[in-house]
C-alpha cells in the first residue's frame, strides 16, 4: 500500500511570527537575527522575510552583509518563548489530523495521511482544509509537500514556497526530481556539492543515471542516502519522538575578535551556566562535553572529553571547559567564536555520582 506523507513547513517563521505581533511590519523586510550593529555586528541572520530577501538576504548570511543590503530593514532578536508559544498551537492542530505525527522543529512537521486519504487528490483536498484552518486559526501561512516519502514530502514543501501545495505522486517522482540541483536532497549542503560535482554530479537527475554500485564507490554511505532518497526508497515511519534533545548547546559571537583570557572565561561560565539551567529543568544527564572554537579568518576547532558517567555539575564541567579551552588556544590568532555543546544525555544517573576532580587530576 501507498503511504502518504504530508511534510508541513510554516513560511518564514521567526519574521512571520513578529509580522503577527506587529502589524506594522507587514510588506516590509523583517530580519531576525543578531544585532547589526549599524554594518558593525556579529553573528548571521536567522530567517527573514521574503521581502527582505529581494534584496539578497538568506538564512546565515553575516548580520553585517545583511545590512549591508538593505540597511532600511526591520532588524530584531529572536524571541524563541514567543515562536515557540505560536509553535506549540500550529502543532496542536496538524496532531488533529492524523495519528502519526513527527514534530521535525518549530516551524516544520509531518504526517501520515494514508488511513485517512484514499489517493493523491483526496490529499489535496486535506492540505487545502489544513492551511485554510491555520491562517484562519493563526494567521500564518505553511507550504506543505506531499508524497510517498518523508525526503520527497519535504523536498516538495520547498517547491512552491510561499503558501504553497506540491504533491509529488510515484509515477511522476523522476519528472519532479531531475532537474532539481542535488543540494535539495535533506543533507546534502554547499560543501557537499562541491564534492558531489567533482565526480559529474550536479542534479539529482545526474544522481538517478548512476548504479547502485556505482553510487556506493563514488561516495560511500552518504551517496547511498541520496541515491535512495531520490529513488523513493527512504522507508522511514512518522513517528511523535519519544525522549529528549540529543544534545544541548550555546555559542557566542564576540562584538570583536578577542585573545583577552578573562573575557573567554567570562563568556564560557556564563555559557555554562545557562545550559545547565535548561538541564536541571529538563532533568538531564550528559556525559560529553564539547567545547567550540573559531578563530578570526574562520578557522574552527572543536575539542571535546567524555566522562566516565553521567554528570550534571556546572563548577566541574567548566573546570573541563577551562582545560579544553587551553588545549584549542591558539596564540596567533584571536577568537571570533566560543561555543559549547553537552550531549550523551541520560535521564537518571544509574551510578552513583562522585567528584570529577580524580578526572580533571589525571594526564590525558
């Protein structure tokens, strides 16, 4: 049998969300982000909306870039406790459609309709009933991809964006595919392509011409992913996630480049501090701690320490941040970037915890 899979991406959300609170931002270019600072800020655009981006602006694009394009626009922080109170309601009305239901992030979801769409077009009919109750209900719009795959489900959420509806049925997956760049198989990015059109590859169509065989000798397990994503063959079920995040992390764009210790001290404790805030909320354990470095120029290093059982200590694990930190020092080069990552998570700690301190004593 046929499943039918709905991906639905809501359009542009953090700018959507502040065009909702703000009336007065309607028709012009919102940009949520980093502060830019007047041409002099850090950090990158997180989304923004599509009139900003008629003027060039995309997601992770230098704050200061985007200034730079349009320096008339409407720049703001993000506000993640307002996004995620919007998310929460959109989401408790896709869960009223089906059964099977996979939150993928804020802004984006899926669901398997096929107990309740008998074919593609019953499935039109059930997208246009869930976007008019959204924007009724809300006020946003979502543009949703439906076929018999979650990658093609969500590959075609992205067709018709803004708004839109693409449904994408197996007779018709190559027709849609082949002309597509490869970048828009989920996973594939920039760097990747590079190395995918070294090897003649640039469309998934290119994908499509080449063997099994030939696939796994060129690129290996990831370009088996591709090549099975663009045959229809990603088998995966839709399914509400059980559990919690994998992992938990924070990073900091200095206003400028900086080689002063105390400030990368002060930035790491405080960093540290607000991650553990969301671990005792959440009641987590972690048992990997990563620290995150970028130089000026780009260069990025990360370093990371796994302990021997879960922990959730903030004074220890910033001893292990401070020894990790003198480990990635690098005296030529200012720091541009700190960041920090706690994964390996656990819910309870199944021994007893003792002191890292033996740990933090012993020469690695």
């Amino acid at each position: 049998m046929m499943r039918i899979i709905f991906h639905c991406d809501l359009d542009c959300f953090f700018a959507a969300v502040e065009n909702l609170y703000n009336p007065q931002f309607k028709g012009l270019p919102v940009i949520v982000g980093a502060n830019p600072k007047r041409g002099k800020g850090r950090g990158v655009v997180s989304t923004c909306s599509y009139e900003a981006r008629a003027f060039g602006l995309r997601s992770g694009m230098p704050i200061s870039k985007a200034f730079e394009l349009c320096p008339h626009g409407i720049f703001l922080r993000p506000n993640f406790e307002k996004y995620s109170y919007v998310s929460k309601r959109v989401m408790k009305i896709l869960k009223e459609y089906s059964d099977k239901f996979e939150k993928a992030g804020l802004d984006e979801a899926y669901l398997d309709v096929t107990d309740y769409c008998s074919d593609m077009n019953e499935s039109r009919t059930l997208a246009k009933k869930i976007k008019e109750r959204i924007f009724k209900e809300i006020g946003l719009t979502i543009s949703i991809g439906c076929a018999s795959t979650k990658s093609l489900a969500k590959i075609a959420s992205d067709h018709k964006k803004p708004n839109g509806i693409t449904i994408v049925p197996p007779k018709y997956r190559i027709q849609f595919l082949k002309n597509m760049d490869i970048t828009r198989i989920p996973g594939i990015g920039r760097k990747s392509r590079i190395f995918y059109a070294k090897k003649g590859i640039s469309t998934i169509g290119d994908l499509l011409s080449l063997s099994f065989e030939e696939i796994e000798r060129l690129f290996g397990k990831n370009g088996l992913w591709a090549w099975k994503v663009s045959k229809g063959l990603d088998e995966r079920k839709v399914q509400e996630k059980e559990g919690f995040n994998k992992s938990l992390s924070k990073e900091r764009t200095f206003f400028s480049d900086t080689s002063d210790l105390n400030v990368l001290y002060s930035k790491l404790k405080e960093l540290n501090d607000k991650i553990h805030e969301k671990l005792e909320r959440k009641d987590v354990y972690y048992r990997t701690i990563t620290l995150k470095i970028r130089f000026e120029g780009y260069l990025t290093q990360t370093r990371s320490q796994t302990l021997n059982f879960p922990s959730r200590n903030k004074k220890e694990s910033f001893n292990i941040l401070l020894k990790l930190l003198k480990k990635n020092k690098n005296p030529l080069k200012k720091v541009r970037l700190i960041g920090l990552k706690f994964s390996n998570f656990s819910r309870k700690v199944t021994k007893m915890q003792q002191s890292l301190t033996p740990f933090l004593t012993q020469t690695p």
